[in-house]
C-alpha cells in the first residue's frame, strides 16, 4: 500500500511575517539601547557640570555684584589672627584673601571649629554670600601644612546651621 502524501506548500507570506516581526524586534531593541545610552551620557554630563570643583578666588567674589544669594565656592589662604571662635553659639568667624591681595572677604561658620583651624593655610568654603558682604559658609575645607608629606592635608567640616 502506497500512500499517497501530498505536501502543502508554504504559503510566501508566512515567511516574510516572521521575518518583518523579527526586524521590528531589532528596531526596537536598538532604539531602547540607544535612549538608554543617551541617558548615562547625559547623566554623566549634567554631573559632571554640577558637582565640579571650580571655586571662584575672593578678588572674583568681591567683583561680581550680583552674587548675592547664590551658592558659591570661594578658595583662598586664611587671614592670620583673624579668628573670631565663639563656644557658646558654635561660631567661626575669619576672613581669606588672595595671595598678595589686600582684599579681605570675611566669613562666618556655624559648626565645631576644627582642631587644627590655626595651622590652617588656606580654605575652601562652600556657601552663599550675604547682603552685608559676609560671607555664611556650609562646608569648610582646610588645607593645612603637616611635618612629614609635601602636599597640605585637608580637614572637611560641616555647618550645624
């Protein structure tokens, strides 16, 4: 006994359905990899242009008036014997200055006064300036000569405020 087995043929469209579903799986695969993409490298951007470690110097900060209010980043060497500690309120006041400028910008921080304050060679402070020139810092970063590295070590402080 033969049997007679007649073999359908595969119709064209079926084919070409699969093979239009499979390109639409890679165009959108493609698509969510690159908005994915997109988004570290604007992200890296964007923290990248927020949290640098530009600092403006004092001469600058004394020179642009419109700064008022605004959060800012100052460096500059610390005034000698211009420490004003005050324990009951937990207030530091000093002034820095730019080297070989006469130009004083005066700040205040509320927050413990770090140990080593006047070994102090220079600071970085973070914080806004005020309307009467004062400048109110948050964070305080010192640099201070040590006995045995070239390099200055740095103290960081926070403002209790």
């Amino acid at each position: 006994m033969a049997q007679d087995i007649q073999s359908s043929p595969i119709p064209l469209r079926l084919g070409e359905k699969k093979a239009a579903q499979f390109n639409v799986r890679f165009i959108v695969g493609g698509v969510l990899l690159l908005a994915f993409v997109s988004f570290l490298v604007f992200q890296m951007v964007r923290a990248t242009t927020t949290t640098g470690a530009y600092f403006m110097t004092v001469n600058e900060v004394l020179a642009e008036p419109n700064l008022q209010g605004q959060r800012v980043r100052v460096n500059g060497n610390v005034v000698a014997e211009s420490e004003d500690w005050n324990a009951q309120e937990i207030t530091l006041r000093f002034a820095i200055s730019d080297e070989g400028s006469t130009k004083q910008l005066p700040i205040v921080f509320y927050g413990p006064r770090p140990d080593n304050f006047q070994r102090a060679a220079s600071a970085i402070v973070e914080g806004e300036l005020l309307a009467d020139g004062t400048f109110q810092a948050d964070t305080l970063l010192l640099k201070c000569p040590s006995r045995y590295e070239e390099e200055p070590s740095e103290v960081f402080a926070k403002s209790t405020r």
